[in-house]
C-alpha cells in the first residue's frame, strides 16, 4: 500500500511503526494475527480522525458489548450460586448428601472445571472465541436443568463434573473478548463492571432463591424449581450472546469497515495484536519461568479457597448464626450489594490512578481480612455482627479481577497468554475444591479450620502482588535504561506495536512495557 506522505503518517509519526511494514509482513507469512491487515489500513487516518472517532467507537463498544456481558455473567453465575441456595431447602435430605457429601458435591464441579481449564484456553485461541462461549452456555444450561432429575449422591456428581467442564471456557472468554475490544487503560474498569455482575446475581437469586422457597408443588420441590428456573434463563442468555456477540473487532457488524479499522488500530496500543490462532509450545513453556504468571498463579489459589467455601457454605454459616434456612437464602442480598459496589470501585482507582493495579489487590484484601477476624472472635450472642462480617467475604470478586487484568494485560504472545490464563484457571479450580472442603461439619457453626486458612489465604495474595509489582517494575526499570542508551530509542519502544502483531512474548519484545 503506497503511503501519501511518509514525513507526515500519523501512525510513524506518532508511533515510530509504519503500516506498510506489517501490511508486507501479513503478505509474506509473518504477520498472522487476524487485525493486522486492518491495521494496515489506519495509514489512511489523520491523527485527529483517529482520536475524534476512537471515541465515537469506544462509546459504540460500551453500549453494545458491556450490556451483553453483564448480562450474561449475571445469568452466568445464579448457576454456580444456584447449589448454594438449593442447599438451603431439601436438597440435602433428598439426596441423601449427609456430612462430607455435600462438601464433595461442591468440589466436583471443580475438578471438571479443572480437567478442562487449559483445554479450553487453547481450543479457545483455535476457533472464535464468542461462538464458543455461546455453545459452551448452552450446554451449561441442559445440565443445570437436568440437576432436577438427580435422585441420588452418584447422579448429582456426575452432572456438577459436566457442569464444571462448562464453565471452564466461559470468564476466560469474557477476558479475551475485553482485551480484544479495549486498550489496556480501558479494561480494569470495564472488566469490573461486568465482574459486579456477580454480586447482581447474588442479590437477584437471594430473592429468587427466597421467593421459590415458598412455592409449594408436588411434582418439583423447591430446590428443583431453582434449578430450573435457572437453566432457563441461562438458555435464553446462550442464544442471545451467540446472536450479537462479535467474535473480534474485525467482525462486528455494528461497526462499519472505517470504524473496524479505528477498533483495530485503538487495541494496537496494547502491544499484544487481536488474536493468532498459531498454537507455540515455546511460549507456553514460558509461563513455567514466569515470575508474574507464578505470582498470579498463587493468587488464583487463594482466590479460588475462598470462593469455594464462601459461595458454598455462605447459607449454612449464617444459619449457624442463628437464622432459619430461608432467611439465611435472603440474609445474602447484601453479599451481592457489597461486591456489586466494591468491584466497580476497584476498577475506577485501577483505571485512573497510574500503575495501581498491584497496589489495589493487596489493599482490597483487607477488608475480608478483617471481617473474618470479626468473625473468628465475636462470639455467637452477637450473631447481626457476626453476619455482617460474612457480608465482607464478597469482596473476593475485586482481588479475582484485578489478577484477572494483571495477566490480560501483561502477557503478551498469544499462546503464552492461553496458557498463563489456563494456569490460572487450573489453580484457582483446586483451590474452590480445597475451599469446599475446609468447612468441616464437626466445626459447625464457627468453623475455625476454614477461616483459618481463608485470614492465610488473603495474606499470601497480598504477599505475592507485591512481589508480582516488584518483578514488573524491575523489568521496566531495565527495559527503560536499556532503550535510553540506545539510538533511536523512541521508535524502538514504539516498535512494541509491531511485536504484537508478530505474536511475540512479552519477555521476546524487549521494547514491552508492563502495566503495574
């Protein structure tokens, strides 16, 4: 493609990369990420048309994706809250889940999700990744509905396994689908608003879980109803998301050709592409020597401990508390107004306070820390204080997000990226099932063992985020020295862009720079 002025390309003035570059790259076999030819054409935009209607698209991107999204993961996790306010009703007594059943009726479902987590990430970056997620919420919902025709310990740990397969493809979609629409300043506050969407759920299946507790059908108890329920609406979701949801910016149809192109060229800044379907073994070995991906890795851990005893056991430690089982379901609608609220507020500060995503995660924790401390020395004639201390747990959705943001954002190479956000998943599914089974039935209601190991659990996510914004300053700090005493420097930070479209690992492209 022949450039109208090469002194005066907004894309080599501004960023030291010339289009033609990659444009040649992409006919030569070099370039294989599917927004570089798009990218290429951004020669043709003035610098002033690219920041007047990056805006207009980004504003096009919020109304049009975000609802979609929030949606979708609100639907998305009644169904993982779904055993939780079963457990409340005759569910238990039904099947016959007496002691530890239970607690391995809700690890299942993690070990499913752990055997597929990194499949499903590199199957994930094999095919498009919207169809995907669409499909994989539509299997989710025909297995929820068929928990109502479970009539035994065997059955229901079969299909929570199947479940848990399911659900392994679905946040690392809502990751992908974010970093694939959003610069890297963008994505901390959009990420949050659709990771709120969890506390939405909580407060909306509270009720829901409230309100079916006092149908009375012969046919369908009340905790095969919210099953049911459930399911349904995750159909409808499934079907809704595979219609409007694109599966990059280059196939939006609500975007026409020109503003594909500004999608395309406002992600290039995140200096990782769009997307390359070229599985490398290399880069996956990577992430094994990877300081970050480890410390993120052991965050994930932590993470999933404490959501798998908390969204799990919330019902019966409130009832522990003194509160019968359907007011324990409705006792947790503020657990969904705390984390509906928190999460978005995290996002904001990481959005818009520089380099403050690793400094967010450790302070956030300390609000759950000390709620379990109340918890662990009030004693149980204050039983409001003590569920106002179990409110707190729900902030864990803020620590998950901003870990979640630290990988989409600081991994570059598409498959070592699969692989790190596979990893993740992978851990963070072992530690729901250790979570699930902390809270040993003998402890009831105080549960020492398990709050234990949650107060543990906050610590070392706190301990490994300042050792995560250690590494990546450090790295920085070289990486910067390094490009002032060389010529050039300026279009060799620049050049980043084009290490993205080449796929290169962020440790390959020295010219890389990590978001703290």
């Amino acid at each position: 493609m022949e450039l109208k002025d090469p002194n005066i390309n907004p894309i080599v003035e501004k960023h030291g990369v010339d289009p033609t570059t990659v444009e040649k790259d992409v006919a030569l076999g070099q370039v294989r990420d599917i927004g570089a030819g798009l990218y290429a054409e951004a020669e043709q935009l003035s610098a002033e048309d690219v920041e007047r209607e990056g805006a207009q698209v980004l504003r096009i991107l919020d109304w049009r994706l975000m609802p979609i999204l929030y949606i979708t993961y609100v639907i998305q996790f009644l169904d993982k809250l779904s055993l939780n306010y079963a457990s409340a009703y005759s569910f238990k007594t039904d099947l016959g889940l007496e002691g530890q059943r239970y607690s391995w009726v809700a690890a299942i479902f993690n070990f499913g999700y752990l055997f597929w987590a990194i499949p499903s990430n590199l199957i994930l970056q094999k095919v498009p990744v919207a169809k995907y997620m669409g499909i994989m919420l539509l299997v989710w919902s025909v297995i929820v509905i068929a928990h109502i025709g479970a009539t035994n310990y065997a059955g229901i740990l079969v299909l929570r396994f199947i479940l848990g397969m399911a659900e392994a493809g679905v946040s690392p979609c809502m990751m992908v689908i974010t970093s694939m629409f959003y610069k890297r300043s963008e994505q901390p506050l959009r990420m949050a608003i659709w990771l709120s969407a969890n506390g939405m759920a909580t407060m909306v299946g509270a009720l829901l879980g409230f309100g079916l507790g006092h149908a009375h059908d012969g046919s369908l108890h009340s905790w095969k109803l919210i099953f049911l329920t459930i399911g349904l609406l995750n159909f409808v979701s499934g079907v809704i998301f595979l219609w409007l949801m694109p599966d990059s910016p280059s196939s939006a149809r609500f975007l026409t050709h020109r503003q594909r192109v500004i999608a395309v060229r406002r992600v290039a800044e995140n200096m990782i592409g769009v997307k390359t379907r070229e599985i490398k073994l290399k880069q996956a070995t990577e992430c094994l020597y990877d300081i970050k991906v480890l410390c993120c890795g052991g965050i994930g851990i932590a993470c999933g401990v404490i959501n798998g005893g908390v969204s799990n056991f919330a019902s019966s430690l409130i009832e522990g508390f003194g509160f019968s089982g359907i007011y324990a379901t409705i006792l947790q609608l503020p657990l969904g107004a705390i984390e509906a609220l928190i999460v978005p507020i995290c996002g904001l500060v990481a959005t818009y306070v520089p380099n403050s995503r690793c400094i967010v995660l450790a302070v956030v924790c300390l609000i759950p820390f000390g709620g379990l401390l109340g918890i662990r020395f009030t004693d149980l004639d204050h039983r409001w204080t003590l569920v106002g201390c179990s409110w707190l747990q729900y902030v864990v959705g803020a620590p998950v997000i901003v870990c979640w943001n630290l990988l989409s954002t600081n991994i570059a190479g598409h498959t070592k990226r699969a692989f790190a956000n596979g990893i993740w998943f992978t851990l963070y599914a072992g530690g729901n099932v250790a979570g699930a089974n902390i809270f040993f039935s003998r402890e009831a209601p105080r549960y020492f063992s398990a709050l234990t190991g949650l107060l543990i659990c906050y610590a070392g996510i706190i301990v490994l985020s300042a050792v995560a914004y250690t590494a990546m300053k450090w790295s920085n700090f070289r990486r910067e020295k390094a490009a002032a005493m060389s010529e050039g420097s300026d279009n060799l930070n620049s050049s980043a862009i084009l290490d993205g479209f080449k796929d290169m690992t962020d440790m390959e492209a020295r010219n890389f720079r990590y978001a703290l």
